[in-house]
C-alpha cells in the first residue's frame, strides 16, 4: 500500500499486515517496535501510514544475516483500530489533492527512523471505498430467496421491483472490530424476466437493474454520497429438473455484470468500474407435506479495476452458499428461514496481494403471500450478518419485494 523508502533492497510490507509485526518485541510490548525510552516527535498523517525494511550497514544482523534490518516507520499506532478509529477522520474529502492533516505523535526510539508518510489519503479511502462497493454493491441482485429455483412456465414474463436498506459497520479487519467508519445503502432493483423454451430445455434470459444512494456515516460522513443507476446484469437460467409432484427443480444461471454505472476513484459510487461474471447453481425439493429446502451456489469472478486510486485493483473469486427451510403457513403463503455464507475475495493492488480475503455468514428470515389473482407476490426479507472478518458488517439488512406475472 504504502511505497518503499528509495533505496536498493527495500521492500514494503503493507499497512495491514505492518500494523501487526513487531520484530524482536517481548509480549506486552507497546508500539510497532521495542524500542528504548527517548522519546522523539514524529509526524503523523491522518490517513497514510507506511512501514518497510531493508538492510542495512552496521555489520551481522540479531537474526544471523548479514546485515541489520531498519525499520522505517510512518506512525507509531499500536493497532489498526486506531489507526482507522483515529486515522479516517478527513472530512469534507472532495478529490485526491486534498490530504489529511498532519499532526504530531511521538514514540521512543533507540536510533533514528526516517520517515516516509504516504503522498494522500487515496491509498486508506480507496480500501475502506473498495469494501463498501463490495457490500453494498449491484452484487446483491444475485442472492437469492426461498422459491427463486421456481420458475414460471414458458411464455409468461415476470416483473420484480426490490426495496432494500442496509446499514453497514463497524469493519472488520483482521480479527479487530473499527467501529468509526459506518455506511447506509438504499438500493432498488428492477429484474425482467421471460420464460422460454429452446427444444426441450426451458431459459430464462432476465436483466437486473440497479439504483439507489449509498452514503458514509461516521467517521465516513464526510464522503459524498452517491446515487444513480448501477452496474446491469444480464443472466440466463437453464432448468435442469422440474418436478411437481416432488416440489423439485435444480436449474444453472451464468450471469454477466457489466461496468455501467458511473464510478469515481475517490468517491461512493453505485459503480464498481469493473465487470464481473457469476455462475449459480441452485434448487429446492420438498419434505413432507409443508416444507421445502432451497440451497444455491455461486462463483463469482471479477474483472480489474483500472481506475482505483491505490493501483489497479484485481480480486480472487467469491463463494457464496445459501441454504433456506420453508413452511407453508397457509396455501401462497410461506416463512422461511436460511443462512448465507461468502468467502475470498481477496485483492490485490498493483500486484500486490493485500491478505485481505473475506468471509461473512448471515442469517436470514423471510416471508411471502400469493394475492388471491394468483399473479401477485409480496416478499419481505430481514438479515443481519452473524460473523464478519475483513469487511463491512451488515447490522441490519431489510428488503421488500413485489413481483408480477404476465
């Protein structure tokens, strides 16, 4: 994240797994480093910290090479709490010339370290940024509900308006919770969907359109809010199993999202400037009279991001497993609760890997009611993630859902 001190040899270790390594230190010491008490004022810059090493000249290095190791160190937090509960604190931030303001710290040191803050807060806004489009992104147009491995007959349309709200934070970065920088989405989503037949398999061709605002809050709230249409999905599911008496269906849904909506490097965007292509499995089968179980699986891959302030940003796939049980309370209407589990995702900058892979479980209740035209279905679904690491976590997720067959 942060650049290297110029100098042969040097190499930077990244700010997440910087604030965490602390060479040679007995257990309880504070500080990145043990180091002796003469205290010496150091700059601090709000959103930039870097650490690296290199060797150096002083002879055979405490570790048996051939040469001591310095340390160059851009801050002296002891943990990337405060690093994010003290450091993200740029309000107002309205493009990349601005840096955060510099403020003086002070740590104790047994040799001079030079200093190397990073240039702005691009590098920490981008992440914090980057991991809000994850979570709050078009993305969520693929999770699905109880009774989505249904599908209509061929012939008929389907028209699905969704309302969802989610508050996102605190985050979660390597085991520690930040509980400064928070978000809310208020995403709608628009899905077409026509059922037809090609020889004897049934497709679904669909599109999925976003829009909506998403906006920081917190130690977030001075980042302009976004709003604006989002990145299009065009998906197309194959039904593999149909079977009515069993109340089974197992169906196969390759899906692109493409780059359409608009995106800034600095800023909340609805865009994620990249596209992403998704492979889901999903089915449902009955259990006795009253109950259903739903399971689905997807990959979801992603294309680079080019533009994003840090460097160019690319990501390993994602996992998503989702499992639900269904009761009929009454005939067209069903509660159901599931579980949601992502995993990966982690990224890499300029070809850096950050470590940064991610993994979510949530839990989900939901409910739905046929009105008596029997081409109207009203949805609710509720969520709240369980366990979060390396991301935002979803305190609260409420979505409404109203489809309409033609």
């Amino acid at each position: 994240m942060g650049a290297p001190v110029e100098g042969k040899g040097q190499r930077s270790l990244g700010i997440w797994r910087a604030l965490q390594h602390r060479p040679n230190a007995p257990r309880g010491s504070p500080g990145l480093v043990h180091l002796h008490q003469v205290k010496t004022p150091i700059p601090r810059f709000a959103c930039g910290f870097a650490l690296t090493k290199s060797p150096g000249a002083d002879g055979p290095g405490a570790n048996g090479g051939g040469a001591t190791e310095r340390w160059v160190v851009a801050a002296a937090l002891p943990s990337i709490r405060q690093l994010l509960s003290q450091g993200i604190r740029c309000q107002g931030l309205k493009n990349s010339s601005r840096t955060c303001p510099k403020t003086e710290t002070s740590m104790t040191q047994s040799t001079r370290l030079p200093i190397r803050p990073l240039p702005s807060a691009a590098v920490q806004l981008s992440a914090l940024i980057g991991g809000l489009a994850l979570a709050a992104s078009s993305a969520q147009a693929l999770e699905a509900h109880p009774g989505d491995a249904v599908a209509p007959p061929p012939g008929m349309g389907l028209v699905g308006l969704y309302a969802i709200h989610t508050d996102l934070g605190p985050l979660r970065v390597q085991g520690q919770t930040v509980e400064g920088p928070k978000a809310r989405a208020d995403v709608g989503l628009l899905r077409l969907f026509y059922a037809t037949r090609l020889g004897n398999v049934q497709i679904n061709p669909q599109m999925v359109i976003p829009f909506g605002r998403v906006a920081g809050q917190g130690t977030l709230a001075g980042l302009e809010s976004a709003s604006g249409i989002g990145d299009v999905s065009l998906l197309a599911s194959v039904m593999l199993v149909q079977d009515a008496a069993s109340r089974s269906s197992v169906y196969l849904m390759p899906g692109v999202t493409f780059k359409t909506g608009a995106y800034e490097p600095l800023k909340l965007s609805l865009g994620e400037n990249r596209n992403k292509f998704v492979l889901q499995l999903g089915g449902q089968t009955g259990l006795g009279k009253d109950w259903i179980v739903d399971g689905y699986l997807d990959l979801t891959a992603y294309g680079d991001n080019d533009r994003n302030a840090a460097g160019a940003l690319s990501q390993k796939p994602l996992l998503t497993l989702q499992s639900f049980l269904r009761y009929a309370l009454a005939p067209g209407s069903e509660l159901a609760f599931g579980l949601r589990h992502f995993t990966g995702a982690e990224t890499s900058l300029a070809g850096v890997a950050q470590h940064d892979g991610q993994s979510r479980t949530s839990f989900l209740l939901n409910g739905s009611h046929w009105l008596s035209d029997g081409k109207t279905q009203l949805m609710f679904n509720w969520g709240r993630d369980l366990n979060t690491e390396n991301g935002f976590k979803a305190t609260s997720n409420f979505e409404l859902r109203a489809i309409r067959l033609f």
